[in-house]
C-alpha cells in the first residue's frame, strides 16, 4: 500500500484572492464551490490541485518546498506575464547562453520557479 499526493496546501490570508491569482498562472477555472470570505479555494489542473486553506499567521521564513513551472511559451515570456499578474521577481538566475530560471514569489509571497519551456531546452541539447 501506498500514498499519493492529494494536493499542496498554502496557508494564505486570503484564499480566495491567492487561488485567483494561481488560477491565471496555470489557466484553470474557478470551481463553482469557491467563494469570497470561504476558508479554503482550490485549484484543479489535469495534473494536480492546489488548495489554498485560511490561516492569517505571518509568513515567518523562506518556503522550504515550492513550485517549478514549466511554460509552455518561453520563460522570458512567461516571467513578463507572471509580473503582469502580480507575482515579483525574488532572484534571477537566467544565465547570459539563455539557460537559468527565476525565483519569483506570488502576492503573499510564496516561493515559486519559472524553468526554461521544453521547446527551449530542446533547441540548446
């Protein structure tokens, strides 16, 4: 017998808020269940869920487990369009040859990484 992993949780001060913001990242709809001032809001792709669970403690020190994103247009590009959606750059370690990624955290901070598409890890194998 074995687990699986079910979803990743955030504890957020705002759920509701921060699953909207996810949910323009990974272009997923609302579910129908998710409501202002609920304590918890979700977000269901076809490869997993994130669950957004109210909890208003301050964020105290650095994620110790976070997300990597693989776009599908170019990192470059997918950055531009994260910053527009209200996520920040946190450390930038996109090398000069175009290999890299960047650390970038959502509205609350949370930790998360964009990695090259696999269109440009494939151009430079």
């Amino acid at each position: 017998m074995t687990s699986r992993v079910r979803s990743v949780t955030f504890d957020t001060h705002n759920p509701y808020e921060l699953a909207g913001f996810w949910l323009q990242v990974l272009n997923a709809p609302r579910p129908d269940d998710d409501h202002p001032g609920d304590p918890y809001a979700a977000v269901v792709t076809d490869s997993m869920e994130l669950l957004f669970e109210q909890n208003n403690d301050e964020k105290a020190v650095k994620n110790r487990v976070h997300l990597d994103l693989e776009p599908d247009i170019p990192r470059d590009e997918e950055v531009d369009r994260l910053l527009a959606l209200g996520a920040t750059i946190a450390t930038d370690f996109r090398n000069p040859d175009g290999t890299g990624w960047v650390v970038m955290h959502d509205p609350e901070s949370n930790e998360f990484c964009v990695l090259r598409s696999a269109a440009e890890r494939a151009a430079t194998s």
